[in-house]
C-alpha cells in the first residue's frame, strides 16, 4: 500500500495537468476577438482575431512570442504567461509609467505586424465595423 499511494498521487496529478492543458487548448480554439471583459464597454468593434487560424498563418508556434513575462516594465521572453489574462498586468488605466491594456495590445500586435511587414496596422483592419 505505501509504494501504491506515491503512484496514485502521481497518476492524479498528470491528469489534471492534461486536463489543464487540455481546456487552454480547447479555451484559444474558441478565440475569435479580443474584447477583454477589463475594457467593459468598448468605443470600437473588438479586434478579429482568430487565434490558431492566426498563428498557423504567421507560423508561430512558440507562446511566449505573445504571451511574455515581464517585470518593473522589462518584457522577459522566457517566461511564459499563457493562460493568464493580459489584464492582470496591464490595467486599463495603470498606475504610473505601467503600460496600459491597450496600449500592451497595439504595441503587441502592431509592433509584429510592421517588423514582418505583413498584417494589419490600421485601425479599421482589426476593429471591423
């Protein structure tokens, strides 16, 4: 019995990283905007984006690309952060020099789209009325 529980334990734990897993995988499949609930009522249609037709398309595979760490406003590309909301550390209307939620958005997206020189930049190419 005492070499079965350490088993048992450690059979219980990969399924519920799997499960983990398995629901991040099932809950970016389904993004198709970016209206995060932090902005509450928006001023402009929320950004299309269909994420795994969008990485696919751009050949990202690697999260951290978006999904960066960071601390003291210094992005660190090691450290992933999938899975948690951009929210909890972009606020909409940070304190200081932090940067904001949308700005961490445009900066994030556009800054890419003008390096590859590929995707929209303007306004109305993501917030499509």
């Amino acid at each position: 019995m005492k070499r079965i529980l350490p088993l048992l334990i450690l059979a219980g734990l990969v399924c519920v990283s799997a499960l983990v897993a398995v629901q991040t995988v099932m809950a970016q499949d389904a993004i198709t905007k970016l209206a995060p609930e932090a902005f509450g009522k928006l001023t402009r249609p929320a950004a299309v984006f269909v994420h795994d037709k969008h990485n696919e398309k751009a050949k990202l595979e690697d999260c951290v690309v978006c999904h960066h760490g960071g601390k003291d406003g210094v992005i660190d590309r090691t450290a992933s952060t999938e899975g948690t909301p951009c929210s909890e550390c972009h606020k909409v209307k940070p304190a200081g020099k932090a940067t904001s939620l949308q700005r961490a958005y445009h900066k994030q997206c556009i800054d890419c789209h003008r390096t590859k020189g590929k995707g929209p930049v303007a306004c109305g190419q993501c917030h499509k009325r």
